[in-house]
C-alpha cells in the first residue's frame, strides 16, 4: 500500500528511537521510499549509520554540512517528502515546531516543507500531560498535523503513563491507512452512519439520554466523504458542526433512529453504528411536565429495537455491517460476543472506562474484530481514526 511514496522519518532524541530502524524496515517492506533526518540529541540512541543501511539513503544530521546540501539540500528533501512522520517526537521538538523554530535540520525541513505532517509523540507521562505540551500538540492538530499515539503504559523511565511511542507496526498501519484514506478508495460507495446519543422522553421537557458527543461518528462520516463515499448520516442530538456534502437525518429517539436506519440502509453499501443507542425507553412519555410528589420515583423502561442487529438481519439489500461496542471490562470478549449476537460483519470497541478517550472525548482508540481477523488502532484524535477505520473497513468490505 505505500508503493512509491516518499516517506520522510524524522527522529527526535527519545529512547524510543532504538524503534526506528523497525519501522523503517517495515516501510520499506511495503514499497515506501524512506529517506531519514535526525537531530543531534537522536544519534545517542541510534546511530545514523544503523538508520542509512536500512533506510538504504544518506541520513542527514546537519543543516551546515555541504556534502548533505550538495547531495539533497534541505530545501530538495522538504518538498520530496509526501509525508513527514516525526517518531519519536519529544516534547523538545514538538515545542519548537508548533512554534516554527528552525534551529536544526529536522525542524528546518519541516517548517520549509508543506508535506503532511504526523508525529508520534513519545516523552515522560507527566512532560506529555504538561500544558505546554498538550496546547502544543492542540494547536499543531489544529493546523492538520496528524498525532499517532501516545500509547499507554510503562515507560523507560519506571513511571506508567501516557507517552510511549506506539510500536513500529501500528505506526505501519497508521501510515498505509492514511496514504489509502486519501485517494478516493470509497468513490462510488454508499455509506450509512448513525452518530451521537439517542434521547427517550419522560415527559415534555426531560428525557434520558447519555455522553456521547457525535465526535466519532462524524469524524468517520467526514473521513468517508473526503474518501469519497456518499454519506447519509443519521444524528442524535449534538452541538458539533456537521461535515459538508453529508445528507443528514437528524432524530431524537433510537425509535426514530431505527425508522432512519431500516429506510436508508438497503440503499447502502455499508452501514455503521456508531451511536450511543438507548437500549430501553420509558413505557409511559407523560403529556405534560411531571409535578414533584412522593420522595421516589419508579420509570418501568420498554427494551428500544436493536438497529444494527435489525440492519443485519436484512435478507435482501443487505449492507456491510459495522457496529461499535462501548465496554468498561472484557473488552475482546464482551466485543465479540456483540459481534455473534447482532450478526455484524465488523465490530470496533473501545474501552470508555479510560480517560481522554471515548465518550465525549477528542480522541479514541479501537479495537477492531472482524471474522478471521482484528486490527489495533491505537490511540489518536478522533479526526486521524476516522480515516483509519475507514480504509481497515473498505480492506474487509472488498473481501466479502
Ligand atoms: O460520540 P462520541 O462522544 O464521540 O463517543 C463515541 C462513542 C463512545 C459513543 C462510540 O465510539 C461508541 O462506542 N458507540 C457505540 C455506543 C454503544 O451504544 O455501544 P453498545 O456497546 O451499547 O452497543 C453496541 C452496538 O449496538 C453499537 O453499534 C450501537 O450503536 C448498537 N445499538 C445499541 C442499542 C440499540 N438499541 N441499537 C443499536 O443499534
């Protein structure tokens, strides 16, 4: 999937960068052209001359070094890049390119380069939770820069955290999906989502609802248009802008919800359910508002019509079917079964018992499982994981 695409590496000097010799060979291996730029402090954990044999390029180190400029300038290896991925990317280097200093090779290339940009940032948990990083790495997202990982867990220093560098694999499959995401890979195809929370009234003015925001599904709805795909989306109550060019029905009830999703998808080519779906409803919606009296209140709930599993189980006009699975415990395990049960072709859990990932959060990580397989997407903004499930959905929907 990376035949012929330029990918420029650039490290930064963090441990992790022992890694980059790994995922250079597994860009390679996959048919991408790797050229690689390190700063200073990055050769105390791996050499350049590890990086050139297998980058199989010259490594550039230095900004004044004529031999390098006369070979490939800075300038030359800026625009020959179709993406720059910085991995890993310290707090140090992510500072100063947010900033647009340009005081070495690395953040010269990339301040003179408009190639996209993806970093992996990898430093000490409470560096990466530190303000100055986290408004850092906000505004380098709002300016498009893609942002793989961190991954959680132990890191070099003892401390458990947020700040490892996702290994060299999930950087692989972030790159390929990203390059696949961009090319049009879903023209031609119709795609059903479902976004956002449903609400079941009680009463004129109340209703039981949950946290979802709508951020995921409509990152994939957008992901899905920019692919190219035509997009209905079918919308529970949110207070985010809706991607252009998608259709929208927009409801209020997973009644509603299901009346969307049963009409629009056997006109589909794929279905995904991405809402957070009520699974009951109040038996009795009172007329007027419900006065204050005894110190209790009993609601009797009616079970809400299961939509994928509806969706699913359309024997003419079938779509490929996506569902989701929100799970605090077991996650593998809870997520599978909802595979089995609902008949889906492809199932995405996510763990919403973690902070700064899930519901109403910015960013998330999945875990995709499909029959015969299952994919790792590992935490991103929601933005870059919508276009990373869409192509891991078109890789599965193709084989069926
Ligand atoms: O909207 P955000 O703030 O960005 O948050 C995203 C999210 C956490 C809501 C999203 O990533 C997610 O997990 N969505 C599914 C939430 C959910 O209801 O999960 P579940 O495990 O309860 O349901 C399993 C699947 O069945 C889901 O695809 C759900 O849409 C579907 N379902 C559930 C009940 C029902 N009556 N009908 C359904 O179709």
């Amino acid at each position: 999937m990376l035949t012929n695409q330029n990918i420029l590496l650039a490290i930064s000097g963090g441990i992790a960068a022992y890694k980059c010799a790994e995922l250079t060979r597994r860009l390679k291996e996959r048919g991408a052209n790797v050229r690689v730029v390190m700063t200073h402090a990055a050769k105390a954990f791996i050499t350049p001359l590890t990086m050139q044999a297998v980058s199989a390029n010259p490594v550039c180190d230095d900004l004044l070094d004529p031999a390098a400029e006369a070979a490939m300038g800075h300038i030359e290896l800026a625009k020959w890049a179709d993406l720059i991925l910085v991995a890993p990317a310290t707090a140090d280097v992510i500072a100063r390119i947010n900033a647009g200093i340009a005081n070495d090779l690395l953040t010269t290339v990339i301040l003179a380069s408009d190639a996209p940009l993806a970093l992996a940032p990898a430093m000490n948990q409470q560096m990466y939770r530190a303000q100055a990083t986290q408004d850092n790495i906000a505004n380098l997202t709002k300016r498009g820069a893609k942002i793989w990982g961190p991954a959680q867990g132990e890191q070099a220093c003892g401390d458990v955290g947020p700040g490892r560098m996702p290994e060299p694999m999930e950087l692989v499959q972030l790159t390929e999906l990203y390059f696949a995401a961009d090319k049009g890979i879903l023209d031609g195809i119709t795609l059903t989502i479902t976004a956002g929370p449903t609400r079941e009234a009680l009463d004129p003015v109340r209703f039981i609802s949950n946290h979802s925001s709508g951020k995921m599904g409509y990152a994939i709805a957008a992901a899905a248009i920019d692919a190219g795909a035509s997009v209905n989306l079918i919308s529970g109550k949110v207070a985010i802008p809706t991607p252009q060019k998608a259709i929208v029905t927009n409801v209020d009830s997973a009644l509603e919800m299901h009346a969307a999703a049963l009409s629009l998808a056997p006109k589909s080519d794929i279905f995904i359910a991405c809402a957070a779906v009520a699974d009951y409803r109040p038996v009795d919606v009172a007329d007027q508002k419900i006065k204050k009296s005894a110190d209790t209140m009993t609601i009797t709930m009616t079970k809400n019509p299961d939509i994928v599993a509806d969706v699913a189980a359309l024997t003419e006009d079938r779509p490929y079917t996506v569902g989701f699975a929100a799970e605090t415990q077991d996650v593998e395990k809870y997520a599978k079964g909802k595979m089995q049960r609902k008949n889906l072709d492809m199932i995405c859990a996510n763990d919403v018992s973690k902070g700064g990932q899930g519901f109403n959060a910015d960013a998330n990580a999945l875990s995709v499982f499909w029959q015969g397989g299952s994919e790792m997407l590992p935490l991103t903004d929601k933005k870059q994981l919508g276009k990373a499930l869409i192509a891991l959905i078109l890789s599965q929907f193709k084989r069926v």
